[in-house]
C-alpha cells in the first residue's frame, strides 16, 4: 500500500500554516478597509459625488461597488498574486504560468461581475421596495439564483475554465464502472468526464457536478494518470454518497437558513449604522460597506457551525464509499496519496479543524478505512 511521506508532510504543515496567516490578513484587510470608508466618510462623499453624474438608482448601484471594489482590488492584488500564483509554485504545487494565472482572473472577473452585477441589483431592488423585510425576500431570490446556478455552472461556466471531454476509448473500463457504481446509487448522470485540472496544478479531484438535467461525473486527469482504478473508484464513491443521503437539498437548505438569520441580522446592523453614520435609509448605496461588515462578522462566526456539518456529511460520505465497494484498503490508498499529492495535513491541530476544515482531517479518514470491517 502507498505510504505516507514525511517529507511531503513537513511541507505539507508549513503549506498550511501560511495558508491560514494569509488568510488572516487578507480578512482582517478586508474588515479594516470597509470600517475605514465608513469612519472617514469616504463612502457618503463617493455617494455624493456619483449623485452629481447620473440619478438613476440602478446605475449608482454598479458605480459605487465598481470604485469601492476596484481601489479594493488593486490595494489587495499584491497579496492576491502571493496566494494564488507565487505561493503554490514556491511548494510545487502549480503548473501554470503567469500568462495563464492572468488570464484566469480575467476569466474570473469576466464571469463573477456579471453574477455579482445581478445579485447587487436585486438586493438593493428589494431595500427600496421593502424596507423593513428585505432580508426576506432576498434569501428566498438568493435560492431560486442559486438553484438555478448549480444547473448551469457545468455546462455554461466551469468549460470557460477547462475542457471538459468523455472519457475515451483509453478509460472505457473505468467510466463503465463508474456508471455503474453511480446507477447502484440511483443518480442519474449525463457521463463521465475527464478534464484537464493539471494546466494548473499538481493535486488530484473528482466530483459530482450540476443538478437535474447537467448532473455528470467529472474527474481531473491528474486523479486519472496518479491513481489506481479502485482508488478512482473510492472517491467517486465518496461523492455519491452525498447523492444518497441528499446533502445537495440538505445543505442548500441549511444554506438559506443561516442566509436567512445572517441577513435578518444584517438589516439590524444597517438600521444601527443609518443612525451612527447618517445614511439616507437602507438603500442608501453608501451603507454598501457597513452591510459588508454585517455579513463578512456573521460569516466569520457561523464558519466553524458550517464546517462541523459539512464534516458531518463527509464522514458519512465516506462511510458510503465503504459500503458500496467494499475497498477499504483501496480508499485509504485514496486518502494517502491525496495527502501526498495534494500537501494535505494528515493530523492537523484541533483548533485548525474546528476553524477551517469542512472535511475530516485525512488522517482520521485513513484510520477509518483501515479500521472497516
């Protein structure tokens, strides 16, 4: 069986423990900048003088966000190049080259500002019309748009960033099995589909992508070229899992309520920062940064609430994958070369669990796998 290195674990711990002080300023950047509009009334000037350019409130909605967000965006690139680009190369992780980096955040703003656009229109419709009950009508728009997003993305969004082709003639053994390991879960799937996840980087995924009609098993050729068949089909059982005991529905559930809770305690803060700073009412697009505040605190306190449910949902997950191949020893190999391939912990420290990690550590999960019966 293959085994832990503890070279690739060393680097993996350090991997980790700059990933998380990376984290930390760049959200405790992102708190100190949106306080800053507010406690120097920058966000009422920028209102005021967007007020002298046009009077439409759907047109100062983008306006404000474009010059609050692209001053945020060039002040944080720095860190944002660190992370994504400079920081995987220093640990071989990426493969990609800075004209590629580029253009996918290209791509990225390409494909999130129009995203973004819709869902600031609607918010700020609903703070007009409804002032004292927005926060209810946007949880229950945020879950019709989300819906509808998680059956779009595999086939208008995820192919802008990588090539998504059936597995050929060369793996037709291996989709074959997936199949039927996906018809013994009773999930309807369009295919099994390899794509080319290492144009930019060395680890290895799978997943069951899309809803309804574009629900498909994607695999990335980094998984296919590094892992066994039995492996393969571990992980792709893990996913299933999911399928069966309906974390989709449960999960988006859960998701709109704690949205709910998150923006009917928003609007209280908003209420508080109109009296403290002098807002015009709710829909005053320069309280834009104290919603922010508002929503980025109640993320920040439900993180490790959200993580422990979703590591909940994986570990039955993998108890699934268990049960529906019987290859306990093939997904602890699974595991392994995962925390190999991918720098992942395998016994990280119980308060980096209970904060940031929405998956058992590796290590618990290879345990679990040796230990089945």
């Amino acid at each position: 069986m293959t085994t832990i290195d503890p070279e690739r674990q060393t680097k993996a711990k350090e991997y980790s423990r700059i990933t998380r002080r990376l984290w930390l300023v760049d959200t405790t950047f992102t708190g100190v900048y949106a306080l800053a509009w507010l406690l120097f009334g920058w966000t009422i000037l920028l209102r005021n003088w967007l007020d002298g350019f046009t009077t439409s409130q759907w047109l100062i909605v983008p306006l404000f966000v474009l010059v609050y967000g692209g001053i945020y965006f060039v002040l944080n690139l720095p860190l944002g190049y660190y992370e994504g680009f400079v920081l995987p190369h220093r640990f071989d992780q990426s493969t990609q080259s800075l004209k590629d980096w580029i253009l996918d955040q290209l791509k990225g703003m390409a494909v999130g500002a129009p995203i973004g656009l819709i869902v600031l229109e609607m918010l700020y419709a609903f703070l007009r019309a409804f002032s004292t009950t927005w926060w209810l009508w946007t949880a229950g728009a945020l879950l019709i748009f989300n819906v509808l997003l998680s059956n779009l993305a595999p086939i208008l969004i995820m192919p802008i960033f990588n090539k998504f082709i059936p597995l050929g003639d060369e793996h037709k053994d291996l989709a074959d099995r997936l199949m039927k390991l996906a018809d013994r879960a009773n999930a309807k799937v369009k295919g099994v589909f390899k794509f080319d996840m290492s144009r930019r980087t060395k680890s290895a995924n799978a997943a069951l992508t899309g809803i309804g009609n574009t629900r498909r098993i994607v695999l990335g050729d980094t998984l296919i070229n590094e892992f066994t068949p039995d492996e393969i089909e571990s992980v792709l059982a893990h996913e299933l899992g999911h399928h069966v005991h309906k974390d989709i529905p449960l999960l988006i559930a859960l998701g709109t309520l704690t949205t709910l809770i998150g923006l009917y305690l928003a609007s209280l803060a908003l209420n508080w920062a109109i009296h403290l700073w002098g807002f015009t009412g709710v829909a005053d697009v320069a309280a834009f940064p104290a919603l922010e505040l508002a929503l980025g605190a109640y993320g920040l306190i439900m993180m490790p609430l959200e993580n422990a449910i979703s590591r909940w949902r994986e570990r039955m997950a993998d108890e699934y994958s268990l049960q529906a191949t019987g290859r306990s020893e093939a997904f602890a190999s699974a595991m392994i070369r995962l925390a190999n391939q991918n720098l992942g912990e395998v016994d990280p420290e119980k308060w980096v669990v209970f904060l940031f990690y929405s998956h058992p550590p590796l290590g618990e999960r290879i345990d679990m796998a040796k230990n089945w019966k």
